[in-house]
C-alpha cells in the first residue's frame, strides 16, 4: 500500500510504526473471510481492510477522528484472526491500537458514552472496585432483561455477565507458594484483575498445579491489571501505567530470586504483558527491562506442555470441546498446546467449527458493543453444542464469563481440569459429574 506521510510526520515514532505496517497490506481482502464483524455485517469499513483504509486516511491527513471512524474501529474485536490469515504480515494489532489512541485523543464522544468508558477503565482494573461493582450487579441481575427491553443494552449486558453470587476477597499479591517434591525452578504469576475477581479459583488452580510438579510459584508485590483494559479503549497513558507496574514488580524478582518464566493464565494478559517491549520501547527508563520482562511471559498451556507426562489421577474419560481464546490462537499463536496438554491426560478433545470466530466477548466489548456481542456467542454456543461435549474448556476468563451464561453445558479454563487430572479437587462446575461416571458423549447427527 502506497503512503504519503511528511517526513514531519515520519519523524513521530508511532506514525513511521504505523506507516511500515501499512505499507505491508497488499489490499488482498484474505482479512475479509476470517474476521468475526465482516462475517456478520458485510460492510467492507467493518473489516480489518476498510480499517486499514480508514486509518491510513485519518493518520496521513493528521486530522481528528469523527464518528465515522470510531464507531467502525470500536466495531473491531482485536481478535487478530486477520493477521492469523494476512500473507503479507501484515500487523493490524499495532495499527488498530494507534488508532485507538488517536481517536481517544481527539474525538469527543456523546456524555453518556464517556460515562460508561470512565467508569469501565477506572472500575476493572482495580480488584477491590471491581468486587464492589460486581457485587451491586449480581443484586440488580434480575433486572437485565427489563432494561434489554427499554434499550438500556449496555448496562443489561454489564448485569448478565454479573456473578451469580458475592465472590471472596482477591488473594493479595506478595506471596510465595514453595514447590512440592523435587523443585523444578521458580515462577512468577500475574494474577491480573478480572479473573482474580470472578474466578480466583483459576490462579488456584494453576498454583496447586505448578507447586504439585515443583515450580515454586511467586505473586510479585505490585503486580496487577496487565493493562490490556485501557489499552484497547485507547487509554494510552493508563494502560501504560500499568505496564511499568508489572515490569516494575517481575523485574525486581527476576534480578531477586530469578524467574524461569512469568506465567499468564488469561490469554488477552498475556498477549498484552508479550507486547510490553513494544508498548514501552519509547521509554528510555523501561524499554530494555520491558523487553526482558516481555521475553519471559508465557501463558500457562506453554509452561504444562513442556511438563511432558504428567502423574494421572482417576478422573472421567470426559469430552472436552476446547474453545481456543483468540488472543492465545491469534495474538500468541498457541494452539496446539493446550489441547495436547488435556489430551495427554485422557480427556477426549474436540475442535470447534469456525473455531477462528470470536465468542464475542474481546475485553469489554460485551459491554460497549452488546448486539454484536450476543449475535457472535450465539453462533459459537451453537457451534459448541453441536459437539455435545461433556464441558467446554477456554483459557481466558473474558470467554469463560461469556459462555457460561449462556449454555447449559460447564465452561471451565483447562487449567482447572489439568488440576483435578493430576490430583487436585474437582472444578466446581463439574459438580455433578461423579469420577468414572461420563465418557465421551456422541455428537448429534
């Protein structure tokens, strides 16, 4: 793609970024097949190629953002399936997130929606806000579909993806889980923000396994929100704010005690904590630690899968419909590892049809984008039950939360069931599942 950038403009980092990643796009429309909002609308402005142009306009021109382009990017999941399929390699993730900023920065949204983006931005990412927030809307969830009817479907969709019930304080950070048996090595684990709220149970999980094949496991003190929140809400300064926290908190342990790796068990953190190089590179003080620290991060399925055989306990032949997270499948390009990880302990695992879909749920895009959002879970609830898989297994709390609303069937991170197949308890929403008494159930026809 031929662009026409000042050499004043070329001067700004971020721009010359911008301008070597459009330049790449060879304008092929391979995108177009694979991204969830085109699949949807097929309008060409809401896939990543009438992105790209839109973006390209908007930055060359050095023009404030209108509501043109904001209401097509915040259509964007940042799912990456586009750069999965892109033969030019072409990197869409930091271009859409440059023009997320951008927009952020010169486009004055309507009162009410700079209400809700303050209050999500300013709520989630910190633990103790977020509990009191989800408390208040696990009271008001009974109410969701009576404000769904009268058009309130942003604060609907914040009361269906509330807790059923009040949840337990967040474990605190600072903490050390010493390895069990012949100790392996040392890891560092984030235990981030959302899922530290809405099922802590996972960080439990991952630190009963890891502890169980000898890593001592580290909550670093001032680890937290990985940042991702803000991120991708255009919250340039936020979201770098809690970058240097974290690179801040795992470096002190890496030239401390040292670390083998750092360990994300939520996929959008870890496509977010691998990025921080590149986030804080124009940062004399943090880009070579940021780097370090980004080198290290590795999501969970990583760390289990090069475990290599791992002591089985007697649990049920269970089938598992594994929905691969699109940060982890897209962002990270982890794939096969999770899925060979349960595999090796005798689940039978099943990949999902159109498996490179998003779920819809995409960090707080759920909330912001709700009929979008429930169009895109349906169609992969649909696609999950057409397994008739005894649980659904996904390695991010966003999809979790997502699909567990709405289906029957049990949704749990693999981590939790890596956990209960190597000895620990069992996850509770397998609570009615006996060990020995499922096996494999037959897809319908």
């Amino acid at each position: 793609m031929r662009t026409e950038f000042s050499l004043a403009q070329l001067a700004d980092p971020a721009i010359a970024e911008a301008d070597k990643i459009l330049r790449a796009c060879v304008h092929c429309g391979f995108c177009t097949a694979t991204c969830p909002t085109y699949v949807l609308l097929g309008d060409e402005l809401d896939s990543p190629r009438g992105r790209i142009y839109l973006i390209k306009d908007m930055l060359e021109a050095d023009r404030p953002a209108g509501p043109e382009e904001a209401k097509h990017i915040d259509r964007c999941l940042s799912c990456l399936s586009c750069m999965t399929t892109c033969p030019s390699g072409v990197h869409y993730m930091h271009l859409v997130d440059h023009a997320r900023t951008h927009i952020a920065q010169t486009y004055r949204r309507p009162w009410h929606e700079r209400a809700l983006r303050t209050l999500l931005a300013r709520t989630i990412p910190n633990p103790r806000l977020f509990r009191l927030a989800s408390a208040a809307a696990t009271l008001g969830k009974p109410l969701a579909p009576l404000l769904a009817r009268a058009g309130f479907s942003r604060v609907a969709a914040m009361l269906r993806l509330a807790p059923s019930h009040v949840l337990p304080a967040p474990t605190p950070s600072g903490r050390v889980f010493p390895a069990e048996g012949t100790r392996r090595g040392r890891v560092g684990l984030l235990s981030g923000c959302v899922q530290r709220v809405l099922s802590p149970d996972i960080n439990a999980a991952t630190i009963r396994v890891l502890t169980r094949h000898g890593y001592d496991v580290v909550l670093p003190a001032g680890e937290g929100c990985c940042g991702s929140v803000t991120h991708h809400m255009g919250d340039e300064e936020h979201a770098l704010a809690a970058a240097r926290a974290n690179v801040t908190a795992f470096a002190a342990e890496i030239d401390g005690a040292g670390l083998d790796a750092i360990v994300s068990t939520a996929s959008g953190c870890g496509t977010t904590m691998k990025d921080y190089g590149f986030m804080l590179r124009a940062d004399p003080a943090f880009a070579d630690t940021a780097a370090r620290v980004a080198g290290l991060v590795r999501d969970i399925s990583e760390v289990l899968h090069g475990l290599g055989d791992m002591k089985r306990a007697p649990v049920p032949a269970l089938s598992v419909a594994y929905q691969a997270p699109c940060s982890l499948q897209h962002g990270q390009k982890v794939v096969r590892q999770p899925k060979e990880v349960l595999a090796r302990l005798g689940f039978t695992v099943r990949d999902v049809p159109e498996g490179h879909l998003c779920c819809g749920s995409a960090g707080t895009y759920n909330i912001l984008q709700p009929d979008l959002s429930d169009r895109l879970r349906d169609r992969k609830i649909a696609n999950l039950e057409s397994l008739a898989p005894d649980v659904i297994a996904a390695g991010n709390i966003g999809c979790i939360t997502q699909l567990a609303g709405a289906t029957a069937i049990p949704v749990v991170h693999p981590v939790a069931l890596v956990d209960w197949a190597t000895g620990g308890p069992k996850p509770a929403a397998l609570a009615g599942i006996v060990a020995g008494d499922a096996s494999p159930r037959t897809p319908p026809a």
